[in-house]
C-alpha cells in the first residue's frame, strides 16, 4: 500500500554551521566592537547573549539570516523569553524544533481525514504516516498539508509506492 512520512526535521550540522558563522559575523561587526555579543549552542538549544535588548535583536537578526542563508527554516527556531544577566547584559534561549507536536498532528490528521480522500494518517511518534489506495491521492493529500500548514516547516520523506 502506498505510503508516505510527513516530519519536521532540521539538519543538526547546517544549525552549527549557521551559528558558527553568525559568531563570527557578531564579532567582525563594527557596532559589536568590545561588547559580549554571542550564540552558544548545545544540540538544539542555543543561548544569545547581548549587551542590552536591542543589540540582542540584531544578534536574532543576524543568527535568522544565517539559517537562511543554510537553507534551515526559519520557522523552526522558537525565541524564548529575554532574560537579564547581570547590569544591562540579557540573554534569551532559542529552541530549535524537531518533530511535529502531538497537538498539530492531530490538527493534521483531523485536516486530513475532513478532506474525504481515500488516505489513512496516523500518528507515530513525532511523524505522521499517510497512506492510501493510489499515487495520486497522497500526492493530493501532500498538496492539501503544504497550502493549510503553515506555520510549522514540514518534510515528506519515505514515499512508498
């Protein structure tokens, strides 16, 4: 029976080149000269560091325009709440997601199965299998997942015939 995976997954090694050159971008800049302007990482979660909130938003600027640029979308990075170090230095977790949530595959699956396709999705883990009779239904279900979906970055992979 003809299957496909839909996932949302980021490519781990464009993230740390991304940030690398975000750093290195951050500490060429003039406007950054002598201030601790910086991106930590660990996996998937990064730290920026700046010397006060609107240098921490250029800091955001330059790391998005860097996944960009590594073809890593931007969507799938998710700013936490801006905390304050010590002084006026702040920092803010950024959390790179991976996998698509429990809640929004159900919304998927629900979208799905509203469609009257003759296709089956059904949740495992943090992927969503579809699968159908024919070819060309689950191409049309793919269609139907990239024009309502949008605000989560979503892959096809393993297409099964």
């Amino acid at each position: 029976m003809p299957s496909f995976d839909v996932v949302s997954e980021v490519n781990r090694q464009e993230v740390k080149n991304a940030v690398e050159q975000a750093n290195k971008e951050v500490a060429n800049r003039y406007d950054f000269k002598g201030s601790d302007a910086r991106i930590e990482q660990q996996d998937l979660e990064l730290t920026v560091y700046a010397d006060d909130e609107f240098k921490l938003g250029q800091v955001m600027d330059v790391l998005r325009a860097r996944l960009a640029k590594r073809n890593v979308d931007v969507r799938s990075i998710e700013p936490g709440t801006i905390e304050k170090i010590s002084g006026d230095k702040v920092k803010r977790p950024v959390t790179v997601k991976v996998g698509i949530p429990q809640e929004k595959g159900k919304q998927i699956q629900k979208l799905i199965k509203d469609s009257k396709l003759k296709v089956a999705a059904s949740i495992q883990g943090d992927t969503l299998r579809v699968s159908g009779g024919k070819k060309d239904d689950l191409q049309a279900a793919i269609q139907l997942v990239r024009k309502s979906v949008t605000d989560l970055p979503l892959q096809f992979i393993n297409f099964r015939d």
